[in-house]
C-alpha cells in the first residue's frame, strides 16, 4: 500500500517565474500551475521546491539559497561564501524534507572554485538556520535529491562527470544531529525511489545495466543487462532515466542509433516483485529526460511550452528484437 503524503508539488522554471503544479490523481493532459513565485530581480534560479500548502518556495542560485513567500516577500537566503563567478559546471540543488521541516542543499563548491569541498547543508525550513553541514569528498557538477516517501530521509546522487556517481542518503535527528551513509559506488547513478519505500533504481554510469536495491541497505536485489531486454550491447545502452511507474513497475529506458545516426527510445516495463518484463508503454518525448514516472500509474512529460503533461498508464506489447532502423 502506498502511504498517505501530502499532495506532490513539482515546479518548471518559465518565462523567469517559478510554476509550481499540484499533481491531481483525476487530472490527466496539460496541467495548469496552481501557483506562481516570482524569484528576486537578477536571480538565475537553478532548482526550487514548493511547500504543499503553496505558501512559499525555495530555490538554489550559482551563489547561495532563498526562500520567498507567494506574495515575494523574503523569509531567508543564505549566501555561498566566497562568491563565484565560474558561470558554468556547477549547479546547486535543493529539496524540502518530507515534513517540510528542512531544506537540504547541495553545494558544488570544488566545481564553483571557492577553495574547498562539496557540501550538503540542511537549513531550518522557517529561519535559514544552518542545523547540519556535511563536508564531502566529491567534486560534483550538480545532484539529484530524492526524498523518502516514508521514513523521510534524503538520499543524494552527486555527479562527477567522467568520474563517475556518488550517492549518499542523510537522515536528519532531533536537536539538530544527522546521519550520514555513503553508498560504495562509484560507478552507479540513482534513478528513483519505489513509492512504497521499499527499495531504489539504479543504472550503470556504463550504461550497461539496470539495478534494484534494497532500502536502506542498498543491497541488490537484481540487475538486468542490456541484453535481458534482447538488445546487442555494443549498439544499445540504459539511459539515465524512467523511474517508478506503481511500487510494483519500474521505466527502464533502453536506446541507440538507427541508420544515418538517428536516435531511437523505448520504455520497458519491470515487474520489481519478480523481476521479469512486463510489456513496453509508448511515451510521447524529444529526449528520454522529459519523462517523469510519478509511482501512482502516471508519468510526466513536457508540452511544446514547458508545461507539464500527465499520461496514465497504456502498456504496449513488448517487442525484443532489435528495432527497424
């Protein structure tokens, strides 16, 4: 059984604004924003998270963190010291706690030239107040966050270019204490939580492989290779991509290149409880990025204008052989 969170909240950067959209379990096609926040004059926003309330977003600049009400009036920013002026290579990321308590921030700082180490740094969500701050041994380009739908920890997938994927999960403690687990890979970039909690996916920064693990333990539970899906592995490679479609099926995202160096994508479902194919579903993208499975038998895409589209789900038969190029 799914557990009872409070509405999911996603954002899209548009036109210089943040659209925040509440995702409605009986609302399918384009959606419209439930809210709108206006970033401060010469902010480039980077990442934001909006609270389900609507009252108030965060977001990440290149140089430090705020968070605004919806009628832009300023609750608090903090500023990455020294300031940077590398304009590109390193992007800081946000997310808002499960409870809404806390904002957890990556800083690319190695990347952002100010002298010292990434950090990963969780705020009070009302003051700004820097509770916890973890020194990392990563030089990341940026990183993906991604809360736990039920025990509220944090995991963190940091980015290091041709080195390779870190992934750490942090777990917040009363009176301020945290805790912090670095996942021994370095060869692995975290694609999704399960919605029920249970276990997370993962694909090889090769590319060569898909695999499920156990949380919080991170012990595999299966990997399936390229060739699982009955592709040749010198032509065709997972992408970093797909997610959770319910707790039971999981998006993996399998492409190559056709004649004439055209790419091609396809979207096959996993069966996670017995780790099986499932069929494909036909996904209507430009890149394999757009797509955004949501855990609830739904999944995201983009309109020719940046809003978000919501799709239920429609399973195709699956087809193994190579596709016609």
């Amino acid at each position: 059984m799914i557990p009872v969170r409070p509405p999911k909240v996603i954002t899209r950067h548009r036109n210089r604004r943040i659209h925040a959209y509440v995702v409605d379990p009986g609302v399918f096609g384009a959606l419209e924003p439930a809210a709108v926040f206006q970033p401060r004059p010469g902010d480039e926003v980077v990442e934001s998270a909006v609270w389900p309330d609507l009252e108030r977003v965060v977001y990440t600049t290149p140089n430090g963190v705020v968070c605004l009400t919806r009628a832009g009036g300023l609750v608090w920013t903090s500023n990455f010291e020294p300031y940077s002026d590398r304009r590109h290579g390193h992007r800081p990321g946000c997310a808002l706690s499960l409870d809404g308590r806390t904002v957890w921030v990556y800083r690319p700082d190695a990347m952002a030239g100010r002298g010292g180490g990434d950090q990963w740094v969780v705020h009070d969500a009302d003051s700004g107040a820097v509770l916890v701050r973890r020194e990392l041994e990563t030089v990341g380009h940026g990183a993906g966050h991604y809360v736990h739908p039920v025990d509220g920890s944090n995991y963190l997938d940091i980015g290091e270019g041709q080195d390779g994927s870190v992934i750490l999960r942090g777990t917040a403690r009363a009176g301020g204490e945290a805790e912090f687990v670095t996942y021994p890979w370095w060869d692995r970039c975290l694609i999704d939580l399960a919605p029920d909690g249970q276990q997370f996916m993962t694909v090889d920064h090769g590319q060569g492989d898909v695999a499920f693990h156990r949380h919080p333990s991170g012990q595999v539970l299966f990997t399936l290779p390229v060739e699982a899906f009955g592709y040749d592995p010198e032509e065709t490679f997972v992408e970093w991509s797909g997610g959770y479609l319910t707790p039971d099926l999981a998006v993996v995202t399998l492409g190559g290149e056709g004649q004439g160096e055209e790419e091609w994508f396809r979207y096959h479902l996993i069966d996670v409880r017995t780790a099986t194919l499932s069929g494909e579903i036909a996904v209507e993208v430009t890149n394999p990025y757009e797509l955004v499975p949501l855990g609830d038998g739904s999944w995201l895409t983009n309109g020719p204008d940046g809003t978000p589209v919501r799709w239920s789900h429609t399973p195709v038969p699956s087809a193994l052989p190579q596709p016609e190029s």
